[in-house]
C-alpha cells in the first residue's frame, strides 16, 4: 500500500507519478469510448435503423377531376359532347317520280342518360344543293308539337320518316297549291337535319 503511495525505484517521485497519470487517462478514454458506443447519444439503442424519411410525408395531391355521380332519377339535361343526330334517307338514290323518305336518329353517347328536348317544335329538316336552299320544313310546317325524352345511353331513337314530295319551298312562302319541284336528272342533294339544338352533318342522295 506504502508503495502506490510512495513509489519506489531507481527513479525520482516525480517520474511515476507522471506514468501513472499517462495510464490512468489512457484507461479513461477507453472506458469513455465503450460508453459511447452502447449508449449511442441523440440515437436509439444499438441496432435500431431509422424509419423510413418518406413516411410522415402528406401524399400528394390528386390531378383527377371531382365529378358528382348522376342521379339516374333525375336525369341533366343534354350536352352536345353527349348527343349525336345523324340525317337519314331510305336510299341514296330516286328513280324519277319517287319521293325520299326522312327522318332522323338522335343518340346518347354519354355515360348517363339525359332529357332531350324532342318536339316537332324543335325539329327542322334542311334540303340544299350546292349552295342554294331548296326545302325547309319549317317553311310549311303546322301545329309543332313540344316533347321531351329520356335518352339512355348508347340506344338511338328514330322519327317516324316522311316524304319529301321533291318541291322547293320558301321561309314565309305560299304552302298550298302548284309549287317549283327539284331538279332531277342525276342531281345531288343534302340532307341535314337538328333537333333540340344538336344538328347533324349533311347526307348527300341523288335524285334521277
């Protein structure tokens, strides 16, 4: 015990002390660096991994449109990117004397049905060739009658067809009596037809 206290050798005092000061701080630094390596300060216990970074992040924002569900009993009205009217003729072509028969199909190609205005009152049938107006039927039309329809998606409904008696006709014009007839001969014509505010491309017939 005297000998920790008092160091004994060929050496001053002073030179074991310092040694035993070198060595004490040594064992010093390696207990504090085996503390530091289990305790791990500012992490978790050893052998822990960090959570995924990206899973507290809000998931981004979704570009899809909101759409509200159609109510399937209380149909919208129409749109035109949702209606198709296309202009029909029994034939493309007429013998002489041979009246063509009209009418017209209206479509809903939509996803939902829809109410579509569908009257006499708003139909019109349009006759041309080239650029000249030949037939109207609003020029002599009588009692248009309104009426509305639910068009389910993707089933066409159909006027009932009519004649065209093969005469010109004027807005405003005389209904009665002689009238002008269309050129035949090999001529073409152009039938378009609109019903409630959709219109339908020209369909070209000959009349011989």
């Amino acid at each position: 015990m005297s000998s920790l206290r008092h160091p004994v050798g060929p050496q001053p005092p002073q030179v074991y002390w310092r040694r035993r000061l070198v060595v004490g701080l040594g064992l010093l630094a390696v207990i504090v660096i085996i503390v530091l390596i289990v305790v791990r300060p500012g992490g978790g216990p050893a052998g822990a991994t960090d959570p995924d970074p990206g899973a507290s992040e809000a998931p981004a924002a979704s570009t899809e449109p909101s759409t509200e569900p159609t109510d399937p009993a209380n149909p919208n009205a129409c749109t035109a990117g949702e209606v198709q009217v296309v202009a029909v003729t029994d034939a493309d072509s007429y013998p002489a004397e041979q009246p063509p028969l009209l009418s017209l199909t209206i479509t809903n190609t939509g996803s939902a049905p829809c109410i579509a205005a569908v009257g006499t009152d708003v139909q019109e049938y349009v006759i041309t060739s080239g650029s000249d107006r030949i037939w109207s039927s609003k020029d002599c039309q009588s009692n248009p009658a309104p009426a509305e329809v639910t068009l389910e998606p993707g089933v066409p409904l159909s006027t009932t067809p009519f004649a065209w008696q093969r005469v010109r006709s004027e807005p405003g014009g005389a209904c009665e009596g002689e009238r002008t007839a269309a050129i035949g001969g090999g001529a073409t014509y152009r039938l378009a037809v609109s019903i409630g505010g959709f219109a339908s491309e020209a369909k070209p017939f000959i009349l011989e």
